[in-house]
C-alpha cells in the first residue's frame, strides 16, 4: 500500500482516530521526507550531467 492511501486508511477509516494520529504523523513525515530526498537527487543528478554535457556540447 502507498504512503497516501496509508494516511487516508489509518486517519479516515480507523475506527479510534485519536490511537491513529501517531501513526499518520509519521507516515506524512515520511512521505515528506521521501519527496524532498527524491526532488535533492534529482536535482543533484540535473547538475552533474549539466556540467558533464555542457563542456562537450561545443
């Protein structure tokens, strides 16, 4: 199960949302986290390949 159904499962559907907070917390951390980690190598990758092919390029 991804992330955001695991938030929406746990906060929405739990029959004890108050037990379940801890847990949706966490979860939307991580989603957050794992986002940004995702977006920083990405845009690492971007500026290295940038780097390589624009010194080539002419």
């Amino acid at each position: 199960m991804h992330l955001g159904f695991h938030i929406y499962d746990v906060g929405f559907q739990s029959p004890n949302v108050e037990a379940a907070k801890p847990m949706v917390y966490a979860t939307t951390l991580l989603l957050i986290l794992v986002v940004v980690v995702l977006n920083l190598t990405a845009m690492l990758l971007r500026n290295r390949l940038r780097r390589r092919y624009q010194s080539g390029a002419f």
